[in-house]
C-alpha cells in the first residue's frame, strides 16, 4: 500500500490526543475543501478531524493545551495546514489567523505559496483582496475573513485584541516570550486554537516552547494534541524503508532525489532531525536547565555588592570569555551576566585591559582553562595587578562544587540574570557531562554550541558566594 494513503494511525511514531472528544468540526472544513479542490490524504485529513475535535462544551479540544505537528521537511506540512486554515476561514466568516514563522526568508516562501493557493480558479471566488505590501501580508476572504502573516524575529504577533487561530510555523525556533507576546489574543476568541507545527529541534534552537509541549504531551497531558511523525531512533541515512516510516508523502509525493538532495546537503546529525523526524532526546528530557526555571531567576544587577570576575578558556583553546557576579551587601540572590566572550584567535588584550581597570574594585578574579590561565595570570601581573589574593585558579573539586552551587541556586532562585541573549542561549541547550568519579558534573556544550560564558559565570558565581575578600571601597561597578 503506497504511504500517502495510509490512515495517521499507521503514520504517526507518536500519536497524543486530548480527551473528551465527543464529536469534530472538520465536516465543514471537508466540504469547503471539496469546493476548493483541494485534496488531501487520509493521514492529514484524520490530522484535521483531531484539530477541529471537540468536547461536549462545544470548545475545541486542544483549544486549552494547544495542538503541535513534529513533521519532517518535504512532508507538505504548509500544503496541509494552509488546506485547513483556507477552508476554515471560508466556512467561518470573519475568521481572524495569524500565520507567522521565525525567519522572515521563511514567511516569505510561504506567502508566496499563499498568494499561489489564492490564484487558484477553486479558491478565488472566495477571495477579496491580497495584500504584498511588506508588512501588511494579508489574504482576505470575501466573508470579512482573514490571514495576516509575518516574521517573528520582526516582532509580528503583537498588540491584536482577538485572533481565533495562531499559526506557529518554524515551531522549533519558538521562545517563552515569544509566544507569551502572541498567546493572549487567542482568549478574546470565542473558540481560540493554537497549532505550532517544525521538525525536531538543534541542540542550540530556542526550542522551549515546542520541546515543552512534546515532553508533558508524552507525559500524558489531557489538553494537548501532538503528532510525530519519525523514523526509528537508530535508523540509517539510507534506508529508503526508514523514509517512508518518517515520510508519508514518500514516495508517491516526495521522490527519493528529494530525500537524497537533503542527505548530501545536510550533516547527519541534520539529515536525522529534519529528513528523518528524529529528536534528539538529550536535548529533549536531559537538559541541564528548564526554562522556567531559569526564566523564573530573571532580576536586576545590584547596586552594591562585592563583584567578581570569572573567566573561562575553552577546553579546545578556540574561545575564551568572561562574565561577572554580584553578591548584594544586603543579603540575597547572587546576580549573575555574561559580559564578552571572544575567539582566542583574537587575542586576550581586552580582557587584560578590562580586568586590569576593574581590579582595585573587585573581590575575586577566577581564572579556568589550560589554554591561557597561566598566561593571562602573568599578563594581570605585568598590567600591574600586583594583590596575590585577588587571583584565584580553581581546582578540579573546586570546580565541581561550582557547578552544583548554580545548579541548585536555580532551582532555589539563589541566583538572578538580565537574560543577557548569550549566556540564555547556552543555559537552556546545554546537558550535564560527568567530571570524576564522585557524582561530580559539568556544562556540555549542544552540538555545534558553547558553554564558555557558562562556565564563566559559574565560576564568578562560586567565587562571588565564597569570597571573604573585599576591597577597601565600596563598589559602584556598571555590569
């Protein structure tokens, strides 16, 4: 039997649907499709049927929980979701959508299939107006329907009193705030529903929000509705069998030049992910850090404080960086930020430089990595940082105890952060890695990522949390 008509059932790796249902909406979406020519396959028509489910409230049931497609490219995920939003709109007059991608590269390929479904002769009747302005995208419908598209990095989603449906494309490329900024609208709607639709995440994508929803979905979340579709975890690159399990449109839709055009141009750890429907579980449950509760650590610097600095040479001597912390002398959570970090290729001349000007104030300057601790040592001394207290060269017990300090002060809010974009970015990709023998742990950097400014403010934050050093002045340090 060729894939494409294969019911979801046979389809889906992971198949999650919210209870309650009692009856769907998709006959109105069904028949607004025939009149629009519009065919799709049983898999992404039973797909539809689960979207528009409904409880016996009459409220769609993902309506609370929201409903999230993991799909490998060229599955035709846009064809499909763009079917049920055209249709939705038809059947609904006055249907307010908001389509956005991450990428404006992105909003713009699907707009332009947008504009192409509009022209069609089956769908035209039903179209007003669209709108090519940069900015105003927009397709409306003649019943006072809508679909406004645009780029989230461009900050779209914003400031609308009442959406009926969000469309999250890019899903894996989707931040708390992000989707905080765009959430509320839906609330107004009388039957709101939000669909977030990617491939599997890279390690180093701001992938919370999707990452989320997979994990308490497959821990058996009520209100969530979530579709994989995927390979075996193990699968080759090259077995077409394994493409057709996380493919269903290969190969009577997507031929095997598609696929194999994605494996040549792609890493396979790429190729796995968003040909193969893979995710990385690493990244997905063992994460060092979850957003929340790092989101939940987010406070201003201190004015006054004893302040440390921590610098960190990678481990591969490609990169060096530096961060600060300050510990309040009222008492309270350490505040911690990342302040450069640079390629060794670069040199360390600035970072002499600033720490040389900052340390007649500092408490504690902590110094990590083969790769230049010694060197920068001396050229602190040579700069004229003469205290023999001040430096502090950490030991591998030491370091240890670093980790578990921040570790916990994040769960238990010891810690605050300015959510400096950097430092953010590697807290919530990186995964634990063991140090010794003892239960001793580190930061693993993500696949192709950093943990350097991690590992600075780690050290700063130890540093600032155990010090009995303080300078003869207070300090009024800018971070």
């Amino acid at each position: 039997m060729p894939p494409s008509t294969r019911p979801l059932s046979e389809v889906a790796a992971q198949l999650k649907i919210p209870t309650g249902i009692v009856a769907t909406g998709w006959p109105s979406i069904a028949r607004q499709l025939m009149k629009m020519s519009y065919p799709l396959d049983p898999w992404q028509i039973d797909i539809g049927k689960l979207i528009f489910a409904k409880r016996k409230d009459g409220f769609y049931a993902a309506g609370v929980g929201g409903a999230a497609l993991s799909l490998p490219r060229q599955v035709g995920k846009t064809h499909m979701i763009a079917g049920f939003i055209f249709a939705a709109c038809i059947a609904s007059p006055n249907t307010l959508v908001l389509w956005s991608a991450h990428r404006a590269r992105t909003h713009n390929e699907t707009f332009q299939s947008m504009q192409g479904i509009a022209a069609r002769p089956a769908v035209a009747p039903f179209i007003s107006h669209v709108r090519r302005g940069a900015g105003q995208e927009a397709v409306e419908f003649a019943n006072g329907s809508r679909i406004l598209f645009g780029a989230r990095e461009s900050g779209f989603g914003r400031g609308f009193a009442k959406v009926d449906v969000i469309v999250l494309d890019e899903a894996q490329i989707l931040t708390e705030k992000a989707l905080d900024d765009m959430l509320p609208a839906t609330n107004a709607a009388p039957n709101g529903l939000v669909l977030m639709m990617g491939t599997p995440p890279k390690p180093t994508d701001p992938s919370e929000v999707f990452t989320r929803h997979r994990a308490e979905a497959l821990a058996g979340d009520r209100d969530k509705l979530y579709i994989e579709c995927a390979a075996d975890p193990g699968a080759r690159a090259d077995d077409k069998k394994q493409w057709a399990k996380a493919n269903p449109s290969f190969p009577t839709r997507v031929s095997a030049v598609a696929i194999e055009r994605m494996r040549k141009n792609l890493t396979p750890d790429s190729f796995r992910r968003e040909a193969l429907g893979i995710w990385d579980e690493a990244a997905a449950t063992q994460a060092a850090f979850t957003p929340e509760a790092w989101h939940a650590c987010e406070g201003e610097a201190p004015k006054e404080g004893r302040t440390v600095f921590g610098v960190r040479f990678s481990p591969d001597g490609m990169e060096v960086a530096l961060a600060v912390a300050r510990r309040p002398d009222t008492g309270g959570p350490i505040f911690i930020e990342g302040l450069q970090s640079m390629p060794l290729s670069h040199g360390t001349g600035w970072l002499v430089d600033f720490l040389a000007e900052h340390a007649s104030r500092a408490a504690q300057i902590v110094i990590d990595g083969k790769a230049g601790v010694g060197y920068l040592t001396n050229a602190l001394r040579e700069a004229g940082v003469k205290s023999k207290t001040l430096i502090w060269q950490p030991s591998l017990d030491q370091v240890i105890v670093a980790h578990a300090m921040v570790d916990q002060a994040v769960i238990g809010k010891d810690l605050t952060h300015s959510n400096q974009p950097e430092l953010t970015q590697q807290v919530l990709s990186c995964t634990r890695r063991k140090i010794g023998n003892r239960g001793g742990f580190g930061w693993q950097a993500a696949e192709g990522g950093s943990v350097t400014m991690l590992e600075a403010a780690t050290l700063a934050y130890w540093a600032a949390r155990t010090t009995r050093r303080n300078p003869a002045r207070k300090q009024r340090i800018s971070v």
